[in-house]
C-alpha cells in the first residue's frame, strides 16, 4: 500500500472512531484512600467543561483504576451535569474544610474518600482559570480527617449525589 493510501486510511479511521482521551477532559474524581495511599480512582471525563454549556454532541467516559467502563451516556451526563452546583465559588459558596472536633481511638488505618472537581474561575462569564479540587470527603472510619464541603446547601447535596452515584456505579462494576 502506498503512503497516500496509508495516510487516507489512517484519516478515514480517525473520522469513525469516537473522541479519544485527548479529546476529554478530566472533571471529576472518587478517590478511595488508605492511610495516605490513594487505593482506588474512579474518573469521570467530558467532552466539555464548562458547566453552563450543553450540547447534543457532549460525549462522557468513566474509568474505574484507568480502565473504561460501559455505561449510559444519560447517567454520565447527569453526573456532570450535576458538577454546575459545586465546580466554581458562584456555585458552590466555596469550599469549606473543617478541622475534627473529637479524638478518635481506633486503631488501624485511616480510610475514606475525597470527590474532587475540576474547579473553574470566572471573569466576565468566561472560564480564566481551572484545577482539579477536592469538594467533599466522607470517613469511612474515623480516623480519616479531612472534612470538606461545599458551604451551600444545594451544591452540597448535588456533591453528596454525585458521589454516591460514583459509588454505585463502582460498587456494581467492579469484581
């Protein structure tokens, strides 16, 4: 085969084959921490990032420890979606962490889990500024410190159902 057949075939796969990972972009992540060892991610990616735009053509992939997994568009979608209530201070009132009151005396590990969003800064309703930010965190026991959490009421029950829709979905996906 020639090069400009080569070339021609290389171009035509690329035009059927759906967006690869350089096309999406990180906005959400599970993390599961042992101790300080981060033992198991799940990542939602997006085709768009900006929380006030939506389109037809958005496309979604979740991985769980960097493996894709097959689930609906819609479910995916609704997750992000729900990313607008806590992704940026407007929103989400700011991120709140709370040092621990009391004293915990279990032995054993710490563990529990942090959600993180890709956090935007606005100027003049346009996105000047992005990281990736914890947003919420749940103590699986309680030696596990970090208390983090949207100051709004409604960005933090939007955080509270992403997360445990991250949840679920690890829970019936992994073996």
């Amino acid at each position: 085969m020639s090069v400009s057949k080569s070339l021609a075939a290389a171009l035509l796969l690329g035009l059927t084959t759906p967006a690869v990972a350089e096309d999406l972009h990180l906005v959400l992540e599970l993390k599961s921490h042992v101790d300080d060892e981060v033992v198991q991610v799940v990542a939602l990616y997006v085709s768009e990032i900006d929380p006030n735009k939506r389109s037809a053509d958005d496309e979604y992939r979740l991985e769980i420890d960097g493996k894709a997994v097959d689930l609906p568009q819609n479910l995916l979608a609704g997750i992000n979606h729900q990313r607008r209530s806590y992704s940026y201070d407007g929103q989400s009132g700011g991120i709140e962490t709370v040092d621990p009151a009391a004293v915990c005396m279990l032995g054993g590990p710490a563990a529990g889990e942090t959600l993180e969003a890709l956090y935007l800064t606005y100027e003049n309703h346009k996105i000047t500024g992005s990281e990736m930010r914890p947003v919420l965190s749940e103590a699986t026991n309680c030696l596990f410190t970090p208390h983090i959490n949207p100051s709004k009421l409604h960005a933090h029950l939007a955080a509270v159902k992403a997360l445990g829709q991250l949840q679920t979905v690890r829970t019936l996906t992994v073996q």
